[in-house]
C-alpha cells in the first residue's frame, strides 16, 4: 500500500512508452511532460489505484494518459474508461482520447462505439456502467466514481472482470460526502496491492490563485472543502446528522439471552433487514441483510438460515395491506408469520416522528448516543451518511437509493425506542419482545 497526500514529490519529468511495431515498423517512443503530483501517479505501478482530488486538477486527462500508456505497451489489452453514465463518459473523454492518441498508433477508429483499436490489437472502449458484465479487462478507469448511482458496480461488477487477466483499475473521483468512494478509498489504504492519493485542486497547477481566491468568496465553506480541497465532508442536509462513524460505529455481538429485533424495508429493488438487539435503553445492531431484486418469501428464508431461533419483526406499518410477491390476498405480514416470526403491529405515522426517533437514539441533546452498529452493516452505515433532504424541503430524497437500510433501522427504532411529544404522546407502542421470552 501507498499514500500520498500530496505534500511531497520524490521525482517529476516526462512519462513514456516504448511500443514495439509491427515488422515493417520501427520501435516508437512517444511522452508527454507531467507537473509533479501527475507524475507520482503514472509512475506508481500497484495494480489498483485510488486518486482523490479536487475539480480541475487533471484526474481524467491523467487517468486516460495511463490507460494508453497500459494499452500500447501490451499487445491485445481491452481497457474501458467508465463515466457515471454513458453520456457522462462520452463528453468528458471521448474526444481528449482522440487528441491525445499518437496518429501512429491508431489503426481504427469507431466513433459509434466508442472504440479504438491500436495496431498492437488493444482496444479502448468509453462506456458507462450499464451491461458490463461478460467481458474480461485487462485495464480499467472508473471516473468521478463518487456520483456512480449504483455503489456497488466495482466490487460486484467491475472487479471480477479484471479477475482472469488479472487486470489493473484506476478509480478517480472528487469526494461526495461518505459515501462508497470514502469506503472505498480507506480499504485500499490497509491493502499491499493498492496505492492511495490525494491532492487539493491547486496541487494540480491547472487553476491559478487568483481564480481560487474568487472560488472561496464565492462558495460556501463545506462547499469549498469538499470541491476543491478534495475533503470528504458530511453532507450539509443530511437526515440523519446525528450520525458519526466515530461514535457509533463498534464491533457488536449477538447476545443469545436477548431477544432478536428486526426492521424490515420492503422493496423489490433492494430489501433490506436489519438486526438489533436491545441492551437496557441501548439499541445494538449486529448485522444486515440485503437482497436486490427479491421478494419477501427471500428474506424471511434468509433470516431463518442465519438465525432459526425466531424474533421480532417490526416491519413497514403499510406491511398488513401491501403485497410485494404473494398470491391475491396474501399480505406481506402474513408471510412473516408463517414463516414462525412475530410481527409487531404498528400504526402508520409521520417519517419526521421515525427520523426523530433515530437521531434521538445516535446522539440525544445531552451529548449520548445509545445506537451502536457492528462496521459490517456497511449499507446500513452508507445509508445513515448518505440519505439527505431533497433541496428546500424536509422531505428525505429517495433518488438515489441509499434509503431502504436506513428505513429499515427505523420502523425498527420507532417501534422498541418511540418518542413521545410534550404531551406525552408515543407515536407507537414499544415492544421488545422481552414478554415472547418468559
């Protein structure tokens, strides 16, 4: 593993490559001159590389530099240079990647695809994320990853394609709040096969100071610190901001005196289960359960493969009208029950009194928390620093599908650790499950 931060440049100067032609070719050396932080990533050979930076520094005219430069040294090399979206991936380097390509390397051009094939017989490929998979890499860029919508596209897509040619990756992004690319980035750090760095828009030398000074009377200062000096920052709206990794986040076990709590999120997308235990006035969470594109006869069976000693499910209030993948007249609480759990029966009331009651429960107004969640829970941690107001509203944006995790920790809180108004008023009636256990 290496990091950098961009304090400190051992060497600098020019990168190139030397490319062994065809018989009828002479070997070709081509190079580019590169400012000092550039330079310390194109050198840097670890197989996976993570460059977090501020906007303008340079991250995807670098980023596709390295992948020709992969490319033309290794005949036979498929490297895709991947946008948040296709359109995205289109604008940003297509048309750099035609520049910046030396002419006699080039052997065909398909401007329909996006493609390019050199006369070594690599191609490189700009595309976005969708139907990736069936194709092996042997090279690939993920571009501003930070505002890909689905976070899981490398490890679940993108990283077993490079598995058989033992491919290299390049992730580059400007931080998005904690989200997937800050987990990403602080994994890599631990690992011997990855190389970290990390530079403020100026360490690029692309921006002047006077532009900078007229960015910082111009934007706001969390703003400023995320956009240019490449920190990852709380989002300012979130719905949850009482969450902390540092203070809510520890190892939890499962306590086989207690009870089992879970909260349940249906949605066919993405159902997600979360499992709690409660510890005096303390909610403790031990672990998650997601699966895309289920139903609920999935989860439940799921549930009861890692747990066959049966709980408590608090689930959606609408669970005992609403049917997700049963049969006319089968509820989604009924097929709970059947499957030996006990539903709790909870009325519908507003998302502010949930939200409330989880922010009451992360750090109340003295200054306590009372909600731990084991690090495993990783969508679960992702949605509590993810999910945020939708823009002049109080009401949670449920675009980007962060949600379901944090939903689901929810109807379980609201229901075992309710609020009551100044009138005394709970919005539910708790129930632990504590009674089942006589």
């Amino acid at each position: 593993m290496q990091c950098y931060n961009g304090h400190s440049y051992p060497f600098a100067g020019r990168d190139e490559v030397t490319y062994p032609g065809s018989a009828k070719r002479n070997v070709r050396t081509f190079y580019r001159d590169f400012p000092l932080p550039h330079s310390l990533v194109l050198r840097c050979a670890l197989r996976f590389i993570f460059l977090v930076a501020g906007r303008r520094w340079g991250k995807t005219w670098l980023a596709l530099w390295k992948m020709v430069l992969h490319a033309a040294a290794t005949p036979g090399q498929l490297c895709y240079f991947i946008g948040p979206t296709l359109k995205q991936a289109r604008e940003i380097a297509w048309y750099p990647l035609l520049q910046m390509l030396p002419p006699q390397i080039v052997r065909r051009i398909r401007y329909s695809d996006l493609e390019v094939q050199l006369i070594n017989d690599s191609t490189i490929r700009v595309c976005g994320p969708s139907h990736l998979r069936g194709s092996g890499l042997d090279y690939v860029v993920l571009d501003e990853y930070a505002h890909f919508s689905e976070p899981a596209v490398f490890s679940e897509v993108i990283r077993p394609m490079l598995a058989d040619r033992e491919g290299h990756a390049f992730i580059c992004s400007t931080p998005n709040g904690l989200n997937h690319l800050y987990d990403l980035f602080l994994a890599a750090q631990t690992r011997p096969d990855c190389a970290t760095f990390h530079f403020p828009t100026w360490k690029g030398g692309f921006v002047s100071e006077r532009e900078l000074d007229a960015l910082r009377s111009t934007m706001d200062p969390r703003l400023y610190a995320q956009e240019i000096e490449a920190r990852f920052e709380p989002l300012e709206n979130r719905v949850y901001y009482a969450f902390s990794r540092e203070t809510n986040i520890r190892e939890v076990e499962l306590d086989n005196y207690l009870p089992l709590l879970v909260g349940l999120d249906f949605n066919v997308a993405q159902m997600s289960a979360v499992i709690a235990q409660k510890g005096r006035d303390e909610c403790r969470v031990c672990e998650e359960i997601i699966l895309h594109n289920s139903n609920t006869y999935d989860m439940i069976e799921e549930l009861n493969r890692r747990f066959p000693r049966r709980g408590i499910v608090h689930p959606d209030p609408s669970c005992f009208a609403r049917k997700t993948s049963a049969e006319a007249g089968v509820t989604d609480c009924s097929i709970i029950q059947n499957y030996g759990w006990y539903v709790h029966p909870t009325k519908p009331y507003p998302v502010t009194n949930r939200v409330n009651a989880v922010n009451a429960m992360l750090r109340n107004a003295n200054g306590r928390s009372r909600l731990v969640i084991d690090p495993k829970c990783k969508y679960l941690i992702r949605s509590l620093d993810g999910v945020a107001y939708k823009a002049g509203s109080r009401i949670p944006d449920k675009s980007t599908g962060l949600d379901h995790a944090a939903d689901a920790l929810g109807y379980l809180v609201a229901a075992v650790f309710p609020m009551s108004d100044p009138n005394g008023f709970s919005m539910t009636n708790a129930f632990t499950g504590a009674d089942l256990m006589a």
